[in-house]
C-alpha cells in the first residue's frame, strides 16, 4: 500500500510537468508564429499607408497643377494698367478705378501687388487696408525672388525700343514672415526701368481644397524627395504637396499598436485559458490521489475498528464457553460482549449509511413525535456501553418541549454517533463525564452533547463535517472519520442543522438545532 501512495504522489507530479510542457511548448510557439504574423500585417500596413499616401500627393498635386495653370493662364491676359490704383487706358478714354482694388476674382488669389524696380515702391492691390508689414517684406532688398526677376528684366528693359514690354508670368517662391508663399511674378518695362507684377497664392485656399478632398496635406515648397510627396509642375520652381506625417507614421503606429494589443489579448487569454484547464486536470489527478490515499486509510482503519470489537468478542465469548476467567465476572463479560457487538453494530452501520450517503440515497422521513422519548431511548441503550469503558454518561432532558419533526432512526443514529466521539476524544482525558441536554429554545430544540476531552484542534475545525477528516496527532483515537459526516448529512435531511463549539468548561461541544 505504501508504494501505491507514493505512486500516486508521483502520478500528480508527472500530470503537472506534461501539462506545463503542453502549454508552454504551444504557447511559445504560438507566440513566435503570431509575432512574426503580426510584424509582417504591420509592414504591410505601413506600405500600404505609404502607398495611399502618395497616391494622394500625386493627386492633390495634380489638381493644383491644373488648377494653377488655369489661373496662371487668365492672370496673365489682364492688362498691365490694371497694376494701378487709377489708370488709363493707353488707347484713350476716361481715367478709371483699377478692378482689382475691390478684391480678387479668384479665391485662389490672396491679393496683387506691384513693384518699382527703381524706387522699390510696392502698391497693394485688392487689400481692404495697406499692410504697413507686408509692403516692407515685398521690398527688392528683401526678397531674392524679386531682386532676382528685376536683375532678369533690367537688361532687356532697357535694350528694348519697345514703349511697353509684359513678360510672362513665372512662379517665384518669396518669404513673408519667414514664411514661404507662393507668387506670380512679370516684368512691364513702361520706359526707364522694369516694374515687376503679380500676385500672392491663398494658403488658407489651399489648404481648403485639401480638405474638401478629405486628406490632410501640406503645400511646400522644395522637392519631392519622399514616398508621400508629389511635385507640383510649375514651370521649375520646386514646390510640393507633402502628405499628412500621420498617414505613414502615427497612423500605422497606432494601428499596430492596436493589432499588438488585439494579439496579446488574445494570447494571454488562450494561454491562461489553456493554463486554467491544464491546472483543472491536475487538480482532477491530485484530488482522485488524495480519494485514493483517503480510502486506503479508510481501509485500514475500517479494518482495525471490525477487528477491534471483533477480538473482543472472540476473547469473552471462548472466556464464557471455556469456563475461563473469574466465574463472578461473567455478568461482566457478557456486558463486555455487549459492548463490543453495540460498537461493531455501530461501525457497520456507519458504513452502510455513508454509502448510501454517497449515492445521494441517504433519507429521513420527520414527523411529529416524543423527541425527548427517543433521546432517552439512545440513552439507555449507550450508557452501559459507555460505563462499561470508563465513561460517565449525565443527562438533563427538559419538559415540556416544543413540538418539532424529526426521523426516528436518523435521530438514533445521531445520538450514538455523537455519544460515540465524545466517548473516543476523553480516553485520555482525566474527567471522562459527557454530557447529553435537549433544551427548548425559541428556534426549536437542541440537542447538544458536550465532552471535557482536548476538543477540535484548530486545523481540522475548517474540515470537521468533511469525509474522512482526522487529526494528524499520532495519540489521536482511531475511527473511519465518518461520524460527523453522518451527523450533519442526517441532521439536514430532517430539516435540522448542526454546529460546533468549544466546551466553556473545555472540551468539544456539537449542537444539533431541529427547527419549530
């Protein structure tokens, strides 16, 4: 028997390993497929963001092409006169108000300006005041791109036997505030020296039409040089559309992270699913050893409790037989005999109701009844038993009980029981007296067996009414650790219920209440 324990010790050990390996082996390959998976999804997504985003710089690019040519080609029929707050015609007729003082036709024109290229005076043309800030940036000292286009312009100017000389208009990019802005430039030479003209890109109109596209965008200038970035055909000047940083990058950050976050939920709830599970049949292994070692205890001790009264009954009854012993005793013995058989009775009778307490079949049939007639009944039956082996059986059974319903048998069965452990746990004790009360109370009648023996060790209190719960001291009384089992499943089938506490005087003290 002992290597069978020691086997099953080891059976839950070899259960516990194989199921760690089943976890951890899948586990960890899971995790290495998964994570290689989800990087490549990642990558995937980052191309692909890379690639709607440049598909959208190319797009965006485009249409700003179109529609700048478009401008470029209307801007550039308008009179040179128009430059001038007042003009006249040079083909006669009345001085008049330039058109553009009330504002730019185009949305896509922020306003236009003129500048002399001699006196650097810079006229603002379709502004609703005169931008003290703006006139000095658009100064020729200031700006390359105007500096550079009358540098162009002053040569020919002044080659020309023309009156008047329009050049065309040419994209320039010039920096207002430190800020890029997007300009059309020509030169008019009206005789001594060029004047350059032109007029300043919208950037809040620009980014209008991003929007109303629905991307998020950037008008740059510089050369696309990036993925997401599309140039913008201007006849040379380098400008570009940049897509919105967040496409390739903050986007797919976040969109990774998520699917990062989505993937260890999940693993981690699969592992400790598969964890929860493995630890389920481990538990299964270690509580079918636990039954196993339970029952082999049982085993041996239900062997020495037959065994027990068994050599008892043997011994007095080849004593009475043979003539052997003191002939003034054989009263006494047959007491003994008694005894014995009283305990192998209650020892078989144990086993019976605990296998029928464990096919679910253990019943109790209460009616209305003498209680305390029944009790007495147990009493008489127990106490010479009881005084036989040197206990003291007191009793105090009060009148007039309330009227309870109980099982006959059950409440018997209780009784020996309760009388039985009370009797095991004072061998050792100096007073050997249990006491046996039926008392009314307002709740009903309680049964209560009290005992002035060592009483319930504090590490078995939580397992008293668990099967085959013993103390783990050495000096502790033999038994199948049934009977408190029995005590409570019998108790409750009759609607009854039983408690524990500790003797005010020391000892145990088990209470079992049958209600009103």
């Amino acid at each position: 028997m002992g290597r069978t324990v020691k086997f099953s010790g080891k059976r839950t050990v070899l259960a516990l390993g194989l199921i760690a390996l089943a976890v951890v082996v899948p586990g960890a390959a899971w995790y290495l497929v998964g994570s290689r998976e989800l990087e490549r999804q990642i990558t995937d997504q980052s191309l692909t963001a890379q690639e709607e985003a440049r598909e959208t710089a190319v797009r965006l690019a485009r249409q700003l092409a179109d529609r700048f040519s478009v401008l470029l080609e209307a801007e550039a029929r308008r009179p040179y006169f128009h430059y001038q707050t007042y003009f006249q015609d040079p083909k006669g007729g009345p001085v008049a108000l330039s058109p553009l003082t009330s504002g730019p036709t185009d949305p896509l024109v922020d306003f236009y300006f003129q500048v002399d290229g001699l006196t650097g005076k810079v006229t603002l043309l379709g502004k609703d005041r005169e931008d003290v800030e703006l006139v000095g940036l658009l100064q020729p000292q200031f700006d390359p791109a105007i500096t550079t286009t009358l540098s162009e312009w002053r040569g020919e100017c002044q080659a020309t036997n023309e009156t008047v000389m329009v050049g065309p208009l040419k994209w320039r990019t010039v920096y207002l505030a430190n800020k890029p802005a997007l300009v059309a430039l020509r030169a008019v030479c009206p005789g001594p020296g060029p004047v350059l003209q032109g007029f300043l890109i919208s950037s809040t109109w620009v980014e209008y039409i991003f929007k109303s596209s629905g991307v998020k965008a950037r008008f740059r200038p510089g050369r696309a040089g990036l993925d997401y970035e599309a140039a913008v055909a201007l006849g040379g000047e380098p400008w570009r559309v940049v897509a919105h940083p967040s496409a390739p990058g903050d986007v797919v950050d976040k969109h990774g992270t998520d699917l990062r976050r989505a993937f260890l939920t999940i693993y981690i709830g699969g592992v400790a699913i598969a964890a929860v599970a493995g630890l389920g049949v481990v538990w299964l292994v270690w509580h079918s050893d636990r039954l196993a070692r339970q029952r082999v205890q049982f085993a041996a001790s239900a062997a020495h409790e037959l065994r027990t009264p068994l050599a008892g009954l043997r011994i007095y009854s080849e004593m009475l037989t043979d003539g052997l012993g003191d002939p003034g005793k054989t009263r006494d013995y047959s007491q003994r005999i008694a005894a014995e058989a009283n305990r192998l009775g209650r020892v078989v009778a144990n086993l019976l109701s605990f296998t029928r307490f464990e096919r679910g079949v253990l019943k109790a049939r209460p009616v209305a009844g003498d209680l305390a007639g029944t009790v007495r009944d147990c009493v008489e039956r127990q106490k010479l038993a009881l005084e036989t082996v040197g206990a003291k059986l007191t009793t105090n059974i009060a009148q007039d009980l309330p009227a309870v319903e109980f099982d006959r048998d059950a409440v018997a069965e209780i009784v020996e029981n309760l009388l039985d452990n009370a009797e095991k746990h004072t061998r050792q004790a100096v007073d050997r007296t249990i006491e046996l009360m039926l008392t009314g109370t307002a709740e009903g009648v309680e049964l209560a067996v009290a005992d002035r023996g060592p009483g319930v060790p504090a590490e078995l209190r939580r397992h008293l009414f668990a099967a085959f719960a013993r103390s783990r001291d050495n000096e502790a009384p033999a038994g199948l650790g049934l009977g408190l089992v029995l005590v409570k499943a019998l108790a409750e089938a009759q609607g009854a219920r039983v408690t524990y506490a500790d003797n005010p005087g020391g000892g145990a003290r088990f209470v079992v209440t049958f209600p009103r």
